[in-house]
C-alpha cells in the first residue's frame, strides 16, 4: 500500500527512530563504562512501536511509560540532552536528576512518566482517561506496557473499568516475548495477548510492531474511535528488545536462531529501504539524517556530562510526607 503520509512526515518518523537507537546505544556505552549508574532498560529493536503509536496523536494527548520508556519519551517530544542528563543524575535532567532511567516524565508534553513497577502505569492511563471524561475534551492517553503486565490485577481492573465507562484510553501492548527471562509462552495461558480484551467487550488487534506504518495505522484508528466516543481498544504490538532486559541480562534463555530473525526485521533498515524503494527519499539524503542524528547524540553526550549534579543542600528538595 503506498505512502499516504507527505515526505515530512514520513522522514519525521525515520529521524525519531534513529533518535531512539542512537540514544540507547549512547546508553548502553554509558552503562558499560559505569557513567550511568544502576538498571537501565533499552528500547533497542522496539522503535517502531513507540514512533508509529505516538506519531498518531496529537500534542495535547496523553501517554503513559514503562520501565523500558526512553523511546516513549523521545517520540513525545523529548528532548536527547535532557534526557541523557537524567540517567546521568544530573540537575539539568527532566526530574533533576532525580528520576533517572525508569521513572523519566514531562507533563508539559502529555508524558505523564515512566514506572519501574510493571502495570502500575496502566491504572495511571486509566484515570487519565477518566479525567478527559470528566472534562468533555476529545483528548486520549495511550498507555504503553509489556507482556508481563497482562498477568497482573490492575490490567484487569481498569480494562474493566474503561469499558464500563467508555474511556478514551489505547492500551498498548509491547510483546518483545520475554518478561525479564521468562518467556510468553510460559507466563501466559493466552498466547494472543490482545484476546484479553475481549473478557470486557474491548475490542482488540495484533499488529506487525517492526513496522512503524502499521503501528501508526491501528493507532490512529483507535484514537478516532476513542475521541468520538467509543471506548478504549487493546493492541498488540509483536516485536522484540535486541539487548537484555538490562546490562546484567547475559540472554541465555534466548537462542541465536531467535535473535537473528528478528534483527533481520530490524524496523529501521525496513523502513529506510522502503522510503527508497518507493521514491521517498534517495540514500544520500537518509544518511544525511542519520549524520545529523550522531552529531546530536553526541552534543546530548557533551552536555550531560558537563552538567552540574544536584547540590546536596537540594537533598530533600520535593521529598514529603503526608501526615
């Protein structure tokens, strides 16, 4: 099916992609060279989800993240240095350095953060979907979570409840296969993830999550159902995280055969080979992109590390109690 979107935009969607992997792969080196302290969980592999879902929604709607939302963030709007910043703890971070790797949010841009707990987020989307109710905007959440928190009770409880009240929620489900090490296929009694839906009369889809186009398409027809009415849709996105869960994941329980395949379907090099197959855009001016990408990356780089840590006088600064 050819392109109906302009070349600005699918050119947009090419650089946001890039963004995400040239970030995770600073990341990752960071990691390794202990810069960036503790867990970090990359998207490398999973670009195509992120890019396609959000590139669907408008700038005053809403998103919800996970443990593994660096992409989610990037393709809402975020920005490399401020990000890069706060996995680094630096005070110029989005939380002040206070946040780090999983717990990244900017509400100016509808990114109502990222959780370290799996499924917490999505009775977050949930409520976020309610309070659009309440208002009477046609705004919607989407609300990005793996696998593994399809087991968990608050998954249930607010499918329920956004079917119950029709909320303009799209629950998004990143099926990379693994939760942590323990595979789909022994975690789940429901292989097709996006059946679970049906239990609360929500309708569901699985959709190629290595293609950016298709994830962009099934989005964008939930959101039109979500803002003239329609409730919530649970989809599926297939697709498949090339690292760890994180940098002490040494990925024994995966064979190579595996992760070979999957990178063959790499969603970047796909998507760059389709733009020229269909006469989009020439390789030069891809590579061109891609340069510009480094050269941003490394700025981001450069001001992270350059970047003051928090003074230890703001130690207790936004920590409280409620008494």
């Amino acid at each position: 099916m050819p392109f109906k979107e302009t070349k600005e935009e699918l050119l947009s969607l090419l650089k946001q992609m890039l963004e995400i992997r040239y970030f995770e792969e600073k990341v990752w080196e960071l990691l390794a060279r202990n810069i960036i302290k503790g867990a970090s969980h990359v998207y490398m592999g999973e670009e195509a989800v992120a890019v396609g879902a959000i590139s669907a929604i408008r700038d005053d709607d809403y998103i919800t993240s996970t443990h593994r939302g660096h992409g989610h963030c990037l393709a809402k709007g975020g920005k490399l240095k401020y990000m890069l910043a706060e996995l680094c703890g630096k005070a110029t971070g989005y939380c002040k350095g206070r946040g780090g790797s999983m717990h990244i949010a900017d509400v100016t841009k509808g990114n109502l953060g990222a959780t370290g707990i799996v499924a917490s987020n999505i009775p977050v989307a949930t409520g976020a979907g309610y309070a659009i109710k309440l208002r009477g905007t046609d705004q919607v959440c989407l609300c990005f979570f793996g696998d593994g928190a399809t087991n968990n009770g608050v998954f249930h409880e607010s499918l329920n409840m956004a079917a119950l009240w029709k909320l303009p929620v799209i629950y998004i489900i990143e099926n990379n296969l693994y939760g942590m090490s323990v595979s789909v296929e022994r975690a789940s009694a429901v292989q097709e993830l996006y059946k679970k839906g049906c239990a609360y009369n929500i309708p569901g889809e699985a959709v190629d999550g290595m293609d950016v186009m298709a994830v962009r398409e099934a989005t964008r027809k939930a959101v039109e159902k979500a803002r003239k009415g329609g409730g919530p849709t649970l989809l599926e996105c297939r697709t498949y995280r090339y690292q760890g869960h994180s940098r002490s994941d040494p990925r024994v329980y995966r064979t190579k055969e595996e992760e070979s395949y999957w990178r063959k379907r790499d969603p970047i090099q796909s998507f760059w080979k389709r733009l020229i197959e269909e006469g989009v855009a020439t390789e030069e001016e891809l590579q061109g992109i891609e340069k510009e990408v480094e050269e941003e990356t490394n700025e981001a780089e450069k001001f992270a590390l350059e970047s003051p840590y928090p003074p230890v006088e703001e130690l207790a600064k936004d920590v409280y109690v409620v008494k």
